[in-house]
C-alpha cells in the first residue's frame, strides 16, 4: 500500500492542510513560490495543477475543448471536470488572479512602448 493511500486521522489530516495552506500564504513572492513548488512537488504534480489551471483560464477565455485537448495534452474528462468546478471560489480565486497578472503584463507593455516613443 502506498503512503497516499493510507488515511490521516480527520483533525490531523486538517491541521497539516492548514500548515499547508499558511505556509504558502506567507511565501513573499513569485521566486519563493518557485522554490516551494520545485521542492515539494513533483514534476508530474506541478504539471498537473498547472494544466488545471490552464484548462479552466482558456475555457473562461472561449477556447474550445478540442483546442485545449489538442494545446495542453489532457483529456475531455478533465476539461469536464475542470469545467465542472469553475463556480468553486478557488478557481475563481485562481482565474481572478491570473487575469490581473495578465491584465497589468499587457499594460506595462503598452506603457514602456507609449514611453520609448517618446523619446
């Protein structure tokens, strides 16, 4: 039997999910949050959440399924089920914050072209 397999006592298993969840809330920046991830997730994990994310990001955006499966390497299944739970305050937490990034990346853009050209 694997280790994941075996099943945490309820009130440890939440006080280590907490552990969890303050400690990546305390992570200063996009540097820190490369280290944890790096460190204790595997490549397969941090693949696997990142292309949920991904999923949910392209289908807010209107891309088909047949373009994310075909672009990301993932399964009807799990656009559905990525699909299934974009009302759940963590995607919409998640999506909420990608779009900033996106939004103010696009905009430092415009403002370093607007201020080279005028020099």
């Amino acid at each position: 039997m694997r280790t994941s397999e075996l099943k945490l006592n309820s009130s440890l298993k939440n006080q280590i999910a907490k552990t969890l969840s303050q400690t990546i809330a305390d992570l200063k920046n996009a540097t820190e949050a490369d280290i944890f991830i790096s460190d204790f997730f595997t490549s397969a994990e941090v693949e696997t959440f990142a292309k949920r994310l991904a999923v949910a990001y392209w289908l807010k955006k209107g891309r088909s399924y047949t373009n994310i499966k075909t672009n990301l390497k993932v399964s009807s299944a799990t656009i559905a089920d990525v699909s299934s739970q974009m009302d759940k305050k963590g995607f919409k937490l998640a999506l909420q914050k990608a779009e900033a990034e996106e939004w103010a990346t696009i905009w430092t853009q415009k403002i370093k072209k607007f201020v080279g050209s005028k020099k």
